[in-house]
C-alpha cells in the first residue's frame, strides 16, 4: 500500500510482534493463505483450531491494507434487505443467507470476548442517518424486515437522531442496536496474535508471485525465494488482487476510502457529538461514515480521489463533510489523515470462486468487511475442512471480468463526481 501523505490514528504498539514464521521448503501443508488481513487471518485461525497445518503469506506487514485501515464499524447484514435475498436466492439459500448475515457482528464481538483479544470496542450500535424522504421509507423497509426477525433494531425520529448523533440536516433514521466499533488495526493484530498461538505459521514481506499446480499439490512461491507446497490455497487479498489468479482482478473495482480525525474533543463537545458511542453511515450517494475514537476523537471517512493522494487538499471534501454535520467543530484541527482500498463488485455481494479444487478466493467486502469476512473465515475453514459447500453461505460463482475494465476506474470516478453534485443540491 502506498502510504505517503497517510497518517492513520490506528497505530500498532512498538512492542507489537514481527511475523517471520515459515514452514520448511519441502513440507507439504494443509492451507496457504495468501494475504494477512481480517478474512485470511480467520480463516487461519479457525483451520488450525480444525487442526489444519496453516501457513500466510503477507505482502507487507499485518495490518498495512485496508483490514487495519478502515473506520472500524462493525455492521451485520449485507447492502440487501432479508426480502431481495429470499427472492435473489430462493427460500433455502436466501434463509441461510440472512441467518448468517445476521450474525457477522456477534461474530466479532463474540471473538473479542471469548479470545480475550485487546481490542478497544464500543457497542451500542450503527445509525443509518437518512436527509430526504426517499431515504426514511427504505429506512422503515429495513425495519420491518428484520423486526420481524426478532433483531434488535428500531426507527428514530428527527429529535431521537439529533440527539443521538449532534449532527444538523437529518430527517431521521434507523438504529441497528447489533453493531458497534473498534479499533480496527488492534482487531487485526490480535487476530494474527491468536492464530500463531493457535499453530498458524505467519511470514510478513512475503509477496506471492506465483501459484501453480503439479501432482495433485499447489506450489507458492514468494519474491523472496520461500517456496511453499500446499493441499488448498486461499486467495484473501481482495482489493490488493493482482494477477496470481487470471481475471479475478478484472472483476472487482479498487476504491480509495480517505478518512480524517479531528484532535481530541472537548467534554462539551464530546457530550454532544455521539454521545452513547454509535457509529453513524448517512443515506447519500457518496456517503460519509463517522464515529468517536477511543482517545475521544471524531474519525470520519468516504470515498477519495481515484490516484493516491498528494496531499491535505485532496481530504478537503471530508473537511467540509465534517462541518456540514458539525458546525461547531469549525475551530478543531484535523489531526490524522490515511485512505485505504476497497474492493467493489458490480452486484454489492461479496464473490467465493474456486476455479480448480483447493484454490479459493474471496473478493468484496461492500463495507461491512469486519463482521463479514471474520465470520466468512470460520466458514471457508469449515469447507476446507470438510469438503461440504454448504459451509459456504456464499455459492461458489465462475470468475467473470467485466467487459472493458481498464476504463471502469474512469466511470466510477466520473459517476462519484456525479454523485456528489447530486448530493450537494439535497443538503
């Protein structure tokens, strides 16, 4: 990842661990991961547990991409409403779908607790904030589906979302009591933590070049030499695809999401900026997602430029975001800026292939990432395991590039134009 003008406020400790743990050349393992973010590294740590031999390989050093880069909201479900995914995938499918969207955040909070991990966390739920009126009835939509499925979630009125959020410019919204927030990049480094406990084999500055297949086994071999034999390969590298797997880049689009922190608020502002911790996604084209720091900070983000950023200009439009919803913050310096990549596919839902037997891959995390590729971990480890697909809450879809994908970048960045034009007329 290319990390000029990016300074995040997740910042591992000094004491944190390096991983050079490699297997010797010549032993065959059950699993190569490829890529030491949020869903290889669960996928490591629950094969293990299934007494897998695990090895992963990571390009850059845990936590580099954009599993220790995002905001850190923890949401369940998908972009789709239980209603599209029974209709999208039929009533067998659709259910096991939704049961198990439902579940992605107790996954990680059930993590956290149950493997001590030191994670800064706060969970008292995600706010979808809606300014127009299209937005509040797709809002009580959403409630009425997952009320019905007992989920604790409910509708807020304008006073109840101003009082919540502090924000101006909202008409109402939806709050998922499900959901929460934590540091990312702890969560990260913690799961590489236990998984090595666990046995997984961890080597940092590894990057794969290539993977081939020769007598039944998958050979790996990395920029620096390693060369590792394996039963199965995971591919977890999402939006840092590259070429190791012909066409799985060409059928996702990279985006830049830039983030920006303020300094410190004060006890004035702190207890009217979010004061029972939500995090906060709004309802407009190119949206904006916020939240509060550990350290008390309020960390916003949305989509950036498409090239890498040259400087503080280029998170301006999340400075006059921040002001939009906060005028009072208009004499608090911004302190931290970062971005990260993410990956979007054309249909919103995340993409399992497994073009020959034992090479898996995964793409597309539609910015529910945490929840859902922590829970999609234990569930490819499961099939790893067993061989039995129905592990997989995802079906296992052929890999299909999208037509004319080199000018793609340049339609989305077109269209985010577009977009927030849009967005601008309907403060």
């Amino acid at each position: 990842m290319h990390l000029r003008f990016s300074d995040p406020i997740w910042q591992k400790p000094r004491t944190a661990t390096a991983f050079q743990s490699l297997f010797p050349a010549g032993q065959c393992v059950d699993v190569v991961i490829v890529g030491g973010g949020i869903l290889g590294l669960s996928t490591a740590l629950h094969a293990a547990r299934l007494g897998l031999a695990v090895q992963v390989l990571e390009a850059g050093e845990i936590g580099n991409g954009a599993s220790g880069l995002n905001g850190g909201q923890v949401i369940p479900g998908l972009k789709y409403d239980p209603d599209w995914l029974l209709e999208h995938f039929g009533l067998e499918r659709g259910e096991a779908l939704v049961n198990f969207a439902a579940s992605t955040a107790d996954t990680v909070f059930e993590l956290i607790r149950d493997e001590r991990l030191a994670v800064p966390f706060v969970r008292d739920g995600w706010i979808q904030a809606a300014h127009t009126e299209t937005a509040l009835k797709a809002a009580a939509n959403r409630d009425r589906q997952w009320r019905a499925r007992g989920a604790d979630v409910r509708l807020l009125s304008r006073t109840e979302i101003a009082t919540m959020t502090g924000a101006q410019g909202y008409l109402g919204g939806w709050l998922d009591r499900r959901a929460g927030v934590i540091d990312p990049l702890a969560y990260t480094s913690e799961l590489a933590r236990v998984a090595a406990a666990a046995g997984v084999k961890i080597a940092e500055r590894q990057n794969v070049m290539q993977i081939s297949k020769n007598a039944g086994f998958w050979h790996v071999s990395t920029e620096s030499g390693a060369e590792l034999q394996a039963k199965a390969v995971v591919l977890a590298t999402n939006a840092y695809t590259g070429g190791l797997l012909p066409g799985l880049a060409e059928t996702i689009v990279p985006l830049h999401s830039f983030q920006i922190a303020t300094a410190p608020l004060s006890s004035n502002l702190a207890a009217a900026i979010l004061p029972e911790g939500q995090a906060v996604s709004d309802s407009r084209r190119i949206l904006v997602y916020y939240r509060k720091s550990a350290d008390g900070r309020l960390v916003l983000g949305g989509r950036g430029r498409m090239a890498f950023p040259n400087g503080p200009a280029d998170w301006a439009h999340l400075e006059r975001a921040l002001l939009r919803l906060y005028p009072a913050l208009s004499d608090i310096a911004i302190e931290k800026r970062w971005f990260g990549r993410v990956a979007m596919t054309p249909d919103h839902l995340p993409h399992i292939h497994e073009p020959e037997k034992g090479l898996l891959a995964v793409v597309g995390c539609q910015g529910r990432g945490i929840g859902l590729m922590t829970a999609l971990g234990e569930r490819i480890a499961s099939y790893l395991s067993s061989g039995d697909t129905r592990q997989l809450p995802f079906p296992v879809s052929p890999i299909r590039p999208f037509p004319f994908h080199a000018f793609r970048q340049v339609g989305v960045a077109a269209t985010i134009a577009w977009y927030r034009m849009l967005d601008a007329f309907e403060r």
